[in-house]
C-alpha cells in the first residue's frame, strides 16, 4: 500500500492544480483566436468599404444625366 499512499497527494495536487491551470490555458487560447478572428473580420470590413468607395468613384453621377 506504500504506493497509494505517495499517489494519492499527487493525484490531489494534479487535480487542484492541473485542471484550473487547464481551464485557464484554454480559456486564454479561446480569447487568442477570437480576437484573431475579430481582427480578420476587420481587415474584411475595411476591404469592403475600400471596394464600395472605388465603385462609388466609377459610377457614372446620375444627377448630371439628363431625364427623359
């Protein structure tokens, strides 16, 4: 029984200490890819607007055609 009795503490300690630290480790991990992903959403964002305003510069001013 000598080596329940030295496995039983460390069992304890990686419970106590090993999943805490594996939640944490997951939840920053978690916070790190999002805010990749919120990053990438904005560079998309600002790629549409970049296109609509270059669309907005081609398109012919319909105000100056005449109306028949």
């Amino acid at each position: 029984m000598g080596a329940w009795e030295l496995l039983v503490p460390f069992l304890f300690l990686l419970l106590y200490v090993g999943i805490p630290a594996t939640l944490i480790y997951v939840a920053v991990r978690g916070y790190k890819n999002l805010m990749e992903q919120f990053e990438q959403i904005r560079v998309d964002i600002q790629g549409i607007r970049e296109q609509l305003e270059q669309i907005e510069r081609e398109k012919p001013d319909s105000d100056s055609t005449p109306e028949e």
